[in-house]
C-alpha cells in the first residue's frame, strides 16, 4: 500500500475564539458606562495644540491605516491606537514634525494590546523610510504610557459590534457581511476628526446601519428596514433614534467624499501615466511629420 500525503493548511498565527459569554447586557452596559472615561477632548486642537492641525491628522491616521491593512492587522488595532493618539493629543503638546513618530508608538502599544504576534518596532520604523530611529519610538512609547496613565483598555466602537450581532436574528452569512461592512465604516470615522465628539457605540451603532442600507439588506429582512433597524440599536446603547439616524447620515457622507477622493486620485494617477507615457513616445525631432 502506497503512503498518502496529506495537505493540512494551518493557519500561522494562531487567534483566540470569540468567547460568547461575555456577549450579553451586562456587559454592553458597562462599556456604555466606561466609554465617556476613554474619549479624547474635542477641542484638543485649539486648547492644547500649537502646531498640529487637523489636516495633519488626517494624513498620519491614513498613513497608519495603511499600515495596518499591510500588515494584516486585527480591525481592533487601528482604532485603538487612533484613541491612544487623540488621547495623547488631548494632554501634551506636540511638534509637528514628531506626529508620524506619536502614530508610530500608538500603533506599537495597540498591537501588543491586540495582536498575537505584535508589530516590531524595528518594523515600524521601517514604514517611516527610516526617519524615526528606534530608540526614539520605544521612548515615546513609554511616554504615551506615562501621559495615558496605562489605562489602555479603551472601549472603541469595535468593541459593540459583535454585541449588535449577536441580537440580530440573521443567517451567520449575513452577520459576516455586516460585520466587514461595520469595520470598515469604524475605521474610516477614526480617521476623520469630526467624529472624536460621538461615543464609541454611537459609533458602532450608525456604522452597522450605515452597512445593512448600503448593502440594502432591509429589502430583503423585515428587522433590517431602516426604522426597526434604528429603533434595535438606539435600545441597545440607550441612545437618541434621531442622534443615531444624524450618525448614520455622517457615515454615509463621509464614505461618499472619501469615494469620490479616490477616484479623483485614481483618474489623476491615470491622466499622469498617459502623459507620461505621451513624453516617452514623442521623438526629439519632427520625424512623423516628415513625408516619405
């Protein structure tokens, strides 16, 4: 008898399963209870900082996305170490030419919070092109420990999703969908600062409704039409319907402005390569108007 080979595929990195008995009200209720305790200052930018502007921000949140989707981070990451950089900014000044280095460190810290093989620092330093030495980035990581007191189990609107899920009657198909949707949106609202002012499950909860209209699920499931939708999780974070419904409404403008950027980025990157393209091709005399 002939030996058979067997393929078995193992995954690299091995995560820990969702334990579904912390899905239930009393913790809902506690994250509610302790989210206003994680938030950042709205007003950072005018009472604490002198030289960042929320334009920088945007580029070093982007740019910490970016580096995060790379490198297969777990969706928790990136907003929790967007809430470690508004944190941080809320207390302690800081130059501007020291921002990539703050983005840096709150995405080292996050990752050793979330992952189970964190990013390296060494890494890190890397996707900067070098222009942060490494002794620098472990030094301001033990800083914004210092300033945050390490009290970093911060609630972000990550944390409420599986929550909603879970009490939604759906297909697990449907919930998956839903869910990839939802971090998406919660990813996008961390890298716009109009957005530090709402609540974590705020948040999560226009996120997911944002998900289930632009998936135009409520044609198809009678609880996912929009007002039954908005009325489930306005109860669950005992908030506002119409506070929730003004959060959906931002999500959507905010994914409609960031499509539009990009393909004003793409169509831009395409008319440079024609052009390009256009230069390499024209000879440095008139030859193709030259009669044979």
């Amino acid at each position: 008898m002939e030996p058979q080979l067997l393929c078995c595929e193992v995954e690299t990195v091995r995560r820990a399963g969702l334990d579904r008995n912390l899905l239930n009200d009393r913790v809902v209720e506690r994250m509610i209870r302790a989210e206003e305790s994680y938030s950042a200052s709205v007003s950072y930018f005018k009472c604490v900082q002198k030289e960042i502007l929320p334009c920088m921000r945007k580029i070093v949140a982007t740019w910490m996305l970016e580096v995060c989707e790379e490198q297969k981070c777990e969706e928790e990451v990136f907003p929790l170490a967007m809430n470690y950089l508004d944190r941080f900014l809320s207390v302690e000044p800081l130059k501007k030419s020291r921002l990539q280095l703050l983005g840096a460190a709150c995405m080292l810290v996050a990752s050793k919070m979330k992952e189970t093989i964190p990013l390296t620092a060494e890494k890190l330093c890397i996707y900067t092109d070098n222009s942060i030495k490494l002794d620098e980035l472990l030094q301001m990581e033990l800083f914004i420990l210092n300033k945050l007191k390490w009290d970093l189990a911060s609630v972000t609107p990550h944390d409420f999703i599986e929550h909603f899920l879970h009490k939604m009657p759906l297909s697990q198909d449907t919930k998956q969908i839903i869910r990839k949707h939802a971090q998406t949106f919660v990813a996008l609202c961390a890298t716009d600062m109009k957005f530090i002012s709402n609540p974590p499950s705020m948040i999560a909860a226009g996120s997911v409704a944002a998900a289930v209209q632009g998936l135009h699920l409520g044609n198809v499931h009678s609880f996912l039409s929009c007002q039954r939708l908005t009325r489930f999780l306005s109860q669950v974070i005992k908030g506002d319907p119409d506070c929730l419904r003004a959060c959906q409404e931002q999500i959507e403008s905010l994914l409609e402005s960031s499509l539009r950027q990009a393909q004003q980025h793409s169509i831009s990157s395409e008319t440079k390569t024609v052009e390009e393209e256009a230069d390499l091709s024209c000879t440095p005399t008139d030859v193709r108007d030259v009669n044979i």
